[in-house]
C-alpha cells in the first residue's frame, strides 16, 4: 500500500492561496455580495493606488515604512540571536539572559507604547524600539531552544575527536541553531510588520501607516484597503526571501520537502 508523502513543492504554490483570495474578492465585488462600502472592489482599490502613485505619496511613505521595518528587524535580528547565543552556549548567560526575556515575551510590546513616548517621544527612536523588541522574541526563543537540543551525540562525538570550545561552536552548535533561526526570522518578519503598522498610527507624519490614518479620517476605505494590500504583500515577499535563504543555507539536510 502506497505511503502518502509530501510530494514534489508546486512550482509558485504559496501564490494559490492569495490568488483564490483575490478571485473570491473579484467575484464578490462583481456580484454585488461585498458592500463597497465596506470593501471597495479590486479595480477600485487599484486605481486608487494607481492615483497615489501618481502623485507621489504612494512611494514616499512606502520608503519611510521599509526603512523603518528593514532597520528594527535587523537590530532585533542581531541582538536576538546574540542573547541567544550567550544563554544557549554558557549556564551563566542563559541564568542571566533567560528569565528577562521570558519576561519580555509574556509583556506584548504594544502594551510598552505608552512608556516609549513618556521616555522617547512620538519620533523615530520610539517606533524602530518597539519594532526591535517585537522582533528579538522570536529570534531568541527559537534559536535558544535549537542551540540547547543539539543532538547529545555530536556532543559526545566532539569531545571524542577533541574539538575546542570554538570549534565546537563553529561546527557543531551554529549549524544546529540555523534551523531555529529560520523559523525565528520567519516569524520576525511578519511580527516587524504587524508592529510596524501599529507604531505608525501614533503620531507619526509619513509611512504607510501614517497613510492609513489620514484615510480612515476621511472615511477613504480604498486608501485604507491600498494600505492593508501593501503590507500583506511585503510579508508575503518577505516570507518567501527568507525561505530561499534557508533553502540555500540548510542545503546540506536531508528534510521531508526534498
């Protein structure tokens, strides 16, 4: 009897799911059955964004909200995976570095804006430091619970061979890590952006987010809409740089989807 695998990857296939959202929303539009009101229609929601491509407001608020992402998830990237390693190579580091971050993960960053802007301000320090918080949890956790369930046996095998304390980190620890890292960066990329809409809602004067709030004041949906289109499609993209990377870096395993 035939065992069912995973099967060959379809060609494009994390593009299917999107695709039937948008038919569905086509086709809703079309029959009438999606109050415009509520949802503007796809055609309607392009040619806004068409309008505000035009006119420029579409491109320079998009730059301001990458840079804010791409600069909070690379500080968060880099301080988390080095907490993790500091707490996943040595006891002393994970007593020290452990207990505050589960702390931090219990606390939703969302909940610390209040004290941000008492302390920072409504400026750019504020919203790329809640992006950076957001984004070193899943990092961390991820990366710290790989480096801790490295296999006992390569433990064992590299103490037989004699390997150093540096060489042992070098080429047993990080390549065990590297798939808890991917998961965390997958994670962190989509968490960079869902707490990058929030922070550009509070006060701030330029970014997609920014955008949003001065339609919703203007009760215009279709900027809204245009709005919420971009940021779904920079996690999409985002997600899938990020396993093209892993696919690369972790060419050497052997996994269920090869």
């Amino acid at each position: 009897m035939a065992v069912l695998g995973p099967g060959k990857p379809i060609p494009f296939g994390i593009a299917v799911g999107p695709l039937l959202l948008v038919t569905a929303w086509v086709i809703g539009s079309a029959t009438g059955r999606l109050d415009p009101n509520t949802l503007p229609a796809p055609w309607t929601v392009a040619e806004t964004a068409t309008d505000l491509l035009s006119d420029g407001r579409l491109q320079s608020n998009l730059l301001t909200s990458l840079r804010r992402a791409v600069l909070g998830l690379a500080i968060g990237v880099a301080a988390g995976l080095i907490l993790a390693l500091v707490a996943g190579l040595s006891r002393i580091g994970e007593a020290l570095v452990d207990g505050p971050i589960q702390i931090k993960r219990a606390i939703p960053t969302l909940a610390l804006i209040p004290l941000f802007i008492v302390r920072f301000g409504i400026g750019e320090q504020m919203k790329i430091l809640c992006i950076v918080l957001s984004v070193l949890i899943p990092i961390y956790i991820n990366t710290h619970a790989h480096l801790r369930g490295v296999d006992a046996r390569y433990v064992e095998l590299a103490r037989t061979v004699g390997l150093s304390r540096w060489e042992f980190i070098r080429r047993v620890a990080l390549p065990g890590s590297l798939p808890g890292f991917f998961t965390g960066l997958r994670l962190a990329v989509t968490i960079s952006w869902i707490a990058l809409v929030v922070v550009e809602q509070v006060n701030a004067t330029s970014g997609i987010g920014y955008l949003m709030t001065q339609a919703r004041t203007y009760g215009q949906i279709d900027v809204i809409v245009v709005g919420l289109v971009i940021y779904g499609l920079l996690g999409l993209f985002g997600d899938v740089a990020v396993r093209q990377v892993e696919r690369r870096a972790l060419a050497w395993r052997q996994t269920l989807a090869d």
